[in-house]
C-alpha cells in the first residue's frame, strides 16, 4: 500500500503535464517502487531507471519525435 500511495504521490507531482502525464508517471512510480523493494531497499537501480526515463524523454523532445512520449490511439 505504501508504493501505491507513494505512486500517486509522485504522479500528482507530475500534474502538470494533465492527466495522462499523471497516470504515465504514476504507473512509472509504482513500476520504480518495485524495483526499489526487490533490490532489498537500494535507492542506485531506482536513481539509475528515473534519469534513463528523463534522458529519453528529454532526447524525445529534442529530436520532435514526442509521438514516441504520448501515442495516439487509432
């Protein structure tokens, strides 16, 4: 319940970018806190997973290829 919770938390923190970027993150969030139970609590997997997750958005952006951010549907 404690990464369910945490997800949401950091998905309304993402509020921003409106809803689906709140239930891109939030899915991304509960994704990360997986990762960080079954490393036995190691904080480096999670920091490492979040900036590759950035690096690519990021590169996305620069490169005008955000289809690859926010797919259409149809």
């Amino acid at each position: 319940i404690r990464v369910l919770a945490s997800s949401v938390m950091f998905g309304l923190g993402h509020r921003y970018q409106g809803w689906a970027g709140v239930i891109a993150t939030g899915t991304i969030g509960i994704m990360l806190g997986v990762v960080y139970l079954r490393t036995r609590r190691n904080l480096w997997p999670v920091i490492v997973c979040h900036g590759l997750i950035d690096t690519v958005a990021l590169l996305a952006i620069y490169w005008n290829r955000t289809e690859l951010l926010f797919p259409t549907v149809g």
